[in-house]
C-alpha cells in the first residue's frame, strides 16, 4: 500500500477503505508517512468529503492511535457532554453535580482553555485546594461513590489526532466537517464515556458562525459517535453573545454556583436544563425528556444540585464553603462600570470581542504558557433586548489594574445600542439525532 495511491484516490473524490484510512493514521502517527504527504490527503479530504463510514473509520483509528480510557468498573451509564466551545461556557461546572444528584454518573475529563477563558480544569482551579490530577483508581472510585469527578486530561490519549490538528492548523484544512468531527469525537470516545451529549455552538462567538455549518458539524458527530457504539445526541446553541453573565474563571465559578442555587441567569439555567435532560434520558435515569427536567429543576430548587457540587468539591480537595460564601475566590482588585453612552436597546453583543476584551485582562491565554489571572474579567449587566438608559451600567469589568482604557474601546465597539425594538435571539435552533 502507497500512501501516493491513496492521496489520488481521494483527490479523485473516491471513498478509501478502512484499511487506507489505518495505513496513514497509523503511518503519521509512528514518522514514517511525511507531513507533506499527509497534507497533500488533507486537502484532498477538505475538497471531497468523506462518507458517513469513512469519517467513522478515520475516528477509530485516532482513537486506537493511543490510550483509551477504561471506565468499565463504574456502574451506570457514564454519560459525558462536550461543548465546541465558546464565551462564558460555564456548563459543565453545572451540569456534572446537576446531572449527577439525579443519580447519573458523570467521570469528566477536562482540559486547560487556550482563548478567551480558561478551561474547565482552570475555573475549578479557582477554587482554594481543588485538584484535578488525581489517579484513575480514586476517580473511578469517586465516580461510584459521588457520581461525579472532573480529572485533567493525562496519558497519551489520540495521539493521531493532536499530529493531525497541528498540520492542519498550517495547512487551512480546519474547517473541514470531516476533519473537525472526527478529532472532537476521537478524544470523547477514547475517554471511556458510554453516551455523548453535544453542545454545538453558533453564531459570532462560536467555531461554527452559519447555522448550517454548525448542524452538519453536528449531524457528522452524531453519526460518528452512534457508528462507534456511542448513544450520542447534539443540541445545537446560540453563541451569538456570552452565555449567562460571566466571562472570567472565578466570576463564571460564582455564576455556576448561583445556578446550582436555582437563581441563575435565565439563558444558562435553561441551557443546562436542556442538555441535563438528555444526558439523564442517555443514562437511562429518565424515561423522557420531560421528566429528566422536572427531576434537575426540582433540584436546582430543593437544595441537591448545590450540596452535590459541594461533595464533589471537598472529595478532590476544594474548598466547599465557596459555595456559601463565593468571596473565598480569587477577587481582582478593581471592579470598573461601563456605562451605556446613549439609551436604547441592546442590538447586538458580539460575543468575540467581549471573549478579547477578557483575555486582555489576564483571563485567558493567548500562547500555551501565558498565565492565567484567575480573578479577573467581565460581568454583563445587559443582555440582547435589554433596555439601557444612558449612563446606566453596560458591564462591570473586573481587573488588577486602572490602566484598562484598551479594554473599554474593545468593548464599546462590541456592544450597539439601537432606538428601536429588539428581539431576544433564540437560545436553542434544534436537537440533532441519529437520522
């Protein structure tokens, strides 16, 4: 077998075997294919598409390219949800407790965030004592004892997949449904999780802007993940401004904390509510959607969902007592407003720009070894079809310093204002299954 051949193949538009698609994963993986070849396919691909079961092949071999997780001895459908990301995601510090005091196990491997914000393992960070990097066997057992535990990313998970986006980052094949779905999934399935909730983003502060990309990047993943043996369902979300109120690792840990108290912003609740019924539906601890809701929003209320997220703070050494009192986190020393310049309605809050402005506070990381200041950014006090008085607080920006001129022209810029009447934009287009 030649790598040449296969190139041509698909180059001419046609479907390569099982056997090909492990030749050159498995050929770039050890060196012995070169990158130019490897990028010759990958533009071949961006140009031709691959086929349902080609893209499914393709995530197999990422996936067997390196460790997989074994989640075995965990009783109970291990359910997991991925988002493919965005500006004040705060959902999974939510939905793990949420899901899990309705009796779902959650065995969550997250990474660190390179962007806007941290990451999932960064904002549990900005918890005094809170420690992701526990062994397999205590987050197995703390999985089967709490239902629930958030681990950093370790091993040598997809190393396929990590050689691959690093070529295509050089090569412009990003954008490529194949590329995109096979590597996001790759590292959700060699995680060990049993069923997929996918959160697809849409709009200016997402991956995907057009609503159509993002429902065929959702379609392909859910096809991949039910192809491999995985229950995988994908909601597709509206990005087009910050989800909830915070942007900023301790600020989104305080907001995520109010929700677990049933006093959240109304779009997050919701959201979490949508993709917590469907993970409990998957793990079999509801029957209908319905019901999943009815059991999470009674515990958002009755007190569960914020003691579970307490219990699962403790047991990877946190401290809980943030949960009553959110000034044990990181506080910035500066809390500066910004006020509206003129009255109207909120038009537009262009939720890039709002993700810049808080990573040029220090919230997030630019390079792989910027650091990140846990205890700035920034809180929306308006929202798309708000009304605003002039003078009246847009935002509150959180910082360690005065100098934040820059960040208020960036943030100016990515609000406007308008005189006539705003509609809210919807917060949830569809729920995408397999077809």
């Amino acid at each position: 077998m030649r790598m040449y051949d296969i190139i041509e193949k698909k180059r001419d538009g046609h479907k390569l075997s099982k056997e090909e698609i492990r030749f050159f994963v498995d050929g770039y993986t050890n060196g012995s294919i070169p990158d130019y070849q490897v990028s010759a396919l990958l533009m071949a691909i961006f140009f031709r598409d691959m086929t349902e079961e080609e893209r499914a092949e393709l995530t197999t071999a990422m996936v067997e390219s390196g460790d997989q997780i074994d989640l075995s001895a965990i009783s109970g459908i291990k359910v997991d949800k991925h988002s493919t990301g965005g500006v004040g995601d705060t959902t999974t510090l939510i939905l793990a407790p949420l899901v899990a005091s309705a009796g779902a196990p959650v065995a969550k491997m997250s990474g660190r965030g390179l962007g806007h914000t941290g990451g999932t393992i960064d904002k549990l960070e900005a918890v005094p004592g809170f420690n992701a990097e526990i062994a397999s066997d205590a987050f197995i057992n703390l999985v089967n004892q709490n239902k629930v535990a958030v681990v950093g990313q370790t091993g040598n998970l997809t190393p396929a997949d990590k050689k691959l986006y690093g070529l295509r980052d050089v090569t412009a094949t990003v954008n490529s449904i194949p590329l995109i779905a096979s590597s996001i999934m790759s590292k959700k399935i060699a995680s060990g999780t049993d069923a997929i909730v996918l959160d697809v983003k849409t709009g200016a502060g997402a991956f995907m802007k057009e609503l159509d990309d993002a429902r065929d990047l959702a379609r392909a993943m859910v096809s991949i993940g039910n192809r491999v043996g995985r229950q995988t369902t994908a909601i597709i979300s509206d990005m087009s401004q910050p989800l909830g109120n915070a942007v900023g690792n301790a600020l989104e840990v305080k907001e995520a904390i109010e929700t677990l108290q049933g006093r959240g912003p109304e779009d997050l609740t919701e959201l979490c509510l949508e993709l917590g019924s469907h993970m409990m539906v998957l793990a079999n601890k509801a029957d209908t959607l319905d019901s999943a809701r009815e059991h999470l929003t009674e515990n958002l209320n009755n007190g569960k969902a914020i003691e579970q997220f307490k219990l699962f703070l403790e047991s990877q050494g946190g401290d809980s007592r943030v949960a009553d009192d959110p000034g044990l986190l990181p506080q910035a020393s500066q809390t500066i407003e910004l006020p509206a310049k003129k009255s109207g309605t909120i038009s537009e809050i262009v939720a890039d720009d709002i993700g810049t402005a808080a990573m040029m506070l220090g919230a997030g990381r630019a390079t792989k070894d910027s650091a990140i200041d846990l205890s700035v950014g920034i809180v929306l006090n308006k929202k798309v079809g708000d009304f605003v008085n002039k003078g009246e607080s847009l935002l509150s920006i959180h910082a360690n310093t005065t100098a934040v001129d820059d960040v208020k022209e960036k943030l100016y810029a990515s609000i406007n204002i308008t005189d006539e009447a705003v509609a809210k934009p919807p917060l949830i287009y569809e729920n995408v299954q397999n077809e």
